[in-house]
C-alpha cells in the first residue's frame, strides 16, 4: 500500500516516457493511498456516490439503425414499405431527427463507394459510380415524405430534415467525394469509427452493465454497511431511471427525480408533455430511508448543446443523529463557448447560495458534486478553483484520505473506444489525467475517506478488484470494459 502526504500534483505531472500528461486539477495536498478504501461501522457516518452512468444508448443506436434501413428499403422497393409514425419514432431525440437527412447522404454514398470498391473498380471509378447511384437519394426522400404518417411530432421534425433541395443534395454529395479525392485514407478511417460508434458491443449493452451496477453500488455501501447513503447520478435518462428503480426495487430507496427540459418530476419513459423530454437528462438521487428529506429545489443552468442543464438541491437529515446536510448534483455542458465556464460557476454558486441561506446550522454543511466537464486545455482548472473559492472556501474531497488503484488515481474520465475524447493509457495501465467529475465539500462536513471506482468488470459481468485481478482489472481497462465512459466518486463524511 502506498501512503504518503504530497502535493497530489506533483505526481500527475511528472513526465512519462509512454504517456504526455496535461495541466492537472487537482487539490494542494492529499493523502493517497494505493490500497482499498477500509470498511467502518460508525452509523454517524454517510456514504455519497457520485456517478455519470452514460446514459442506455441501446435502443437510440438501434432505431437510428432501422430508420436508415427503412430509408435504404423504401428506395430499393420503390416506395412500397412499412408507414411511419410517431410511434415508431419515440426511441429518438427531436436533435437526431433534425440532422437525420444530411447524415443518410453521407451514409448512402459511403455504402455505394464500398460496394463500388468491392467490384474491384479502381478509386476514381468507384467514386464517380457513388455519386451517380447517390442521385436517387432525392428520390427515396420524396418517397419517405409520402410515406410518412403524421404531420406533428418526430415525424414532422424528420420531414423537415428530408425537405432537401436538389441542389443541397447535389452539394452534400459533392462534399463527400471531395473528401475522398483529397484525403481517401483519411476518410476510410473516420467512416469506420463512425460504423463501430453505430454498433454496442454485446459487453457495454444496457441489460448487461445495469447488473454491473448494482454490484458496484453494493460495493460502495460495504465500505460502511451501517451508513445511510445517498446516489447522486448523472446522464439519466427517464428509460435508464425506470431501469435502475427496478434493478434496486429490494433496496428500499427514496428516489427525487426532474426532467432538464420541463425542470418537473420525471415522467416514465415515452410519456411527454414537451416534444423531446422522455429522451432527455433528469436530475436523479436516490436516498436511504434513514435520510430524512426536508427540501427540495432545482435550477437552470446555462447550456451551449442539444441538452438542457440543471442543478438539483436536496436537504436531508440524517434521522440517526438528526444531524443535517444539503447534497446538490449538476452536469454542466461539455460545449466550452461564450465564457460558459464563468456564467455556470455563477448560477452554480448563487443556487447553492439561495438555498442554504435560510437554514444557518447547516449552512457549510454540503456537497456539490457531479460532471462538471471540466478540461484543463480550456481554462477547466479556473473554473472548479472558481467554485471552489466562491463556495466561501469549500473543500476538494480528496483533501482527506483519497483511495484508488493507481492507474485511475488521476481520472475520472475513459471513454470509449470510437470516441475521440477517449483517454490515454500508459505501459503500467495509468490513465491519462482528468477531472470532469468533482465533489466540493463545505467547511463543516468531516470527511472520512474518499475514493474512486472505475467499476471495471470481466466478459462475465463480474466486478474486477485490481488488488486481486490485477492482470484481468488492467486488460478490462485498457478495453474500456467499464461501466460508464466515467469514474465513480464516493465520500465517506459525518
């Protein structure tokens, strides 16, 4: 085990043969233990999981999937193909939608080029065979537009996407045979991780890492089996929430859940009162039933994407020793433009602000945690050390006892194989460094012990522990074999 007070810093920036470490957020000391956390039986004691479960892209992938084939056949068919409706939509997002036409051109011309390829034409030839044969796209769009059933909802956003002029099409076809001639390796390389990002492979499918989860959850509350605790989740959609309630339906908990589009409670899946929200984001903690709740409040937040962001207040008290605290959890958008990072530690501060000013016993008593998106190559540091400061003086929460194998000592992020954003990983299995994900802790709040998971697991779905499958633990690693493209984060507190 390995156990020593230094700058945490210092290790992450020092310099790596195999691995270029970045600018690294990171607290002035800490005391890292290479080592489990220990197991407690205090019952003062409270467990918070903080947790970006990626949210189930199964059945979104899967119908983006069949509408391209609806597409493909109704061409083939000339016209003669099942109708669609709003029904058959529901799986997708209005923002999918939107773009749907453009990228069923660029798919439609990759799929001639490729069986243009294949009949051994040499590369000019095959390129103008797929631009000829991609003409008919107009026409299977016309047909589409037939066939589609109604004019509301998804399907009126997919008709507007199919609306192409003959000379928007000519254009986009034209853009794709340009980037052919001018880089074909190029795109070769990006048509491939674009198909294998349109796949799930059998080990991430939702069924599978849902019982990946409630293994881990186990885990975490062993570190103190006599601890209330609380789960703070991220990138939850209504789908994913229906989902885990079920998986934890023996586990007696509270759960406080409101959609980031309509800022209400949680509706279940496929049911809407705004077009768009049974595919959105919710504000989602589950509770022991010894947290007793006494407030709850939820707050926009700036965004620059497709989706809405919020924060969500939750004050509880602990009905053991009747002693409170206020959690807050937030996933702050990943598009970094117009000072994002400013105006969010903004709202961020002033809600939490707003919502501890009326109960002064508990005041410093809190944690703010979630996915901040915080990236050190665009001035993430400044904006957590922001929060930090403005949350009069609060606390990182590996400022105690922090616990964590050491390749993902220094990460909270991973990704996954297609992804661009995907981490690095060094010969001895370090991850490359981030911190996206964080937990401010207030003044009065006494951690116990802190730590991170990766939840890493084997293609039985078993949970791998790196002090005793460490062989196992680092090829699951190293193939993302995870349970979310995230890191978990737990506190131990009183």
């Amino acid at each position: 085990m390995f156990n020593i007070l230094i700058p945490f810093c210092i290790l992450a920036t020092c310099p790596d043969k195999e691995l270029k470490y970045k600018n690294f957020i990171c607290p002035n000391t800490t005391s890292y233990k290479d080592a489990k956390p220990p197991q407690s039986f205090d019952c003062d004691e409270v467990i918070g999981i903080y947790l970006n479960i990626l949210y189930p892209e199964d059945d979104e992938k899967n119908q983006k999937k069949r509408l391209r084939e609806w597409l493909i056949d109704l061409g083939e068919n000339k016209g003669n193909a099942v109708r669609l409706s709003n029904e058959n939509l529901q799986d997708l997002p209005p923002y999918i939608l939107r773009d749907f036409g453009g990228g069923f051109i660029r798919h439609y011309f990759s799929m001639h080029l490729k069986n243009s390829l294949a009949e051994r034409l040499d590369l000019n030839h095959a390129i103008c065979q797929a631009f000829d044969k991609s003409l008919f796209v107009e026409s299977i769009f016309k047909m589409a537009l037939d066939q589609l059933q109604d004019s509301e909802g998804r399907s009126r956003i997919l008709k507007t996407s199919l609306e192409v002029s003959h000379e928007d099409i000519i254009s986009a076809i034209s853009s794709e045979k340009e980037k052919v001639l001018n880089d074909a390796r190029g795109y070769f390389t990006s048509l491939t991780k674009e198909e294998s990002s349109e796949e799930i492979y059998p080990l991430f499918h939702w069924d599978r890492r849902l019982s990946v989860l409630k293994k881990a959850i186990d885990k975490f509350t062993l570190q103190n089996p006599k601890a209330p605790f609380f789960i703070a989740f991220q990138e939850i959609t209504p789908k994913a929430l229906k989902d885990i309630k079920k998986i934890f339906e023996n586990s007696d908990l509270q759960w406080i859940s409101y959609n980031n589009m309509t800022g209400k409670e949680t509706l279940p899946p496929y049911e809407e009162q705004v077009l768009g929200e049974s595919q959105e984001y919710t504000s989602t903690i589950a509770l022991s039933k010894d947290l007793k709740v006494e407030k709850i409040e939820i707050a926009e937040l700036p965004t620059e994407s497709d989706h809405r962001r919020k924060i969500l207040g939750v004050r509880v008290k602990n009905v053991r020793n009747e002693r409170v605290f206020n959690v807050f959890t937030t996933h702050t958008d990943y598009n970094i433009i117009n000072n994002y990072y400013q105006k969010t530690a903004y709202k961020i501060c002033s809600f939490v602000r707003s919502f501890l000013n009326d109960d002064f016993d508990s005041s410093q008593r809190f944690l703010v945690g979630g996915d901040f998106n915080s990236f050190t190559d665009q001035d993430g540091e400044d904006y957590i050390f922001q929060i930090q400061k403005e949350l009069d003086g609060s606390r990182d929460f590996r400022e105690s006892n922090f616990y964590a194998p050491y390749p993902i000592a220094r990460s909270t992020f991973i990704g996954r194989n297609e992804d661009t954003f995907t981490a690095h990983m060094a010969i001895d299995g370090r991850i490359e460094p981030s911190a996206l994900d964080h937990i401010f802790v207030g003044k009065n709040i006494d951690i116990i012990a802190s730590s991170r998971d990766a939840i890493v697991y084997g293609s039985d779905g078993s949970l791998l522990d790196y002090y005793i499958d460490r062989e196992q633990y680092l090829e699951s690693l190293k193939n993302g074999i995870t349970f979310s493209d995230h890191f978990a984060n737990i506190i131990k507190f009183k």
